[in-house]
C-alpha cells in the first residue's frame, strides 16, 4: 500500500499562496459565485430552449447544457486564480 502523504488536501489548500488572494476572501467567494454562476448558465438556457422546444425538453436540454459547462467554469475559476497572483 502507498504511505499516506505528508500532506492533507486540507493543508495543501491552506498553504498554498493561489488560495491567499484578495485577503483570504478568495475561498469564500469560489464557494459562493461558481454555485450562483452555475444557476444563471441554468436559467438563461432554460429561457433560451423554452423559446424553441417544449418546456419539458427545455428542462433536460438546460440541466445538460449546464452540466457541460461546469468544468470550464471550474476552469476559468482556476485561471482567475492564477491570473490575480
């Protein structure tokens, strides 16, 4: 079996200098805004399909489109990270 590593992911967070920007705030704000992003990519594409298709279909077409989307927003959250070091 692997040994454990010397560091948790915890500590690896807490150390690391990408995660000390704009005064300790940057946690909070990535838990806070990737989760109200996520909800109005939903909503605008639900707006968006319902225009065209049946309103059942327009749900599953936004929880998709949304779905997607995640990881470059996750991404561009990664590069604002880095971009604001």
């Amino acid at each position: 079996m692997d040994e454990s590593p010397s560091e948790s992911i915890v500590d690896k967070v807490v150390n690391n200098p990408a995660y000390e920007l704009l005064g300790g705030y940057q946690l909070f704000l990535r838990r806070v805004t990737i989760p109200i992003v996520l909800v109005l990519i939903l909503l605008l594409s639900y707006t968006l399909f319902s225009s065209f298709i049946s309103s059942d279909n327009a749900t599953i077409l936004a929880f998709g489109f949304t779905g997607l989307l995640l990881g470059p927003v996750l991404n561009l959250d990664r590069l604002l990270a880095e971009w604001l070091k």
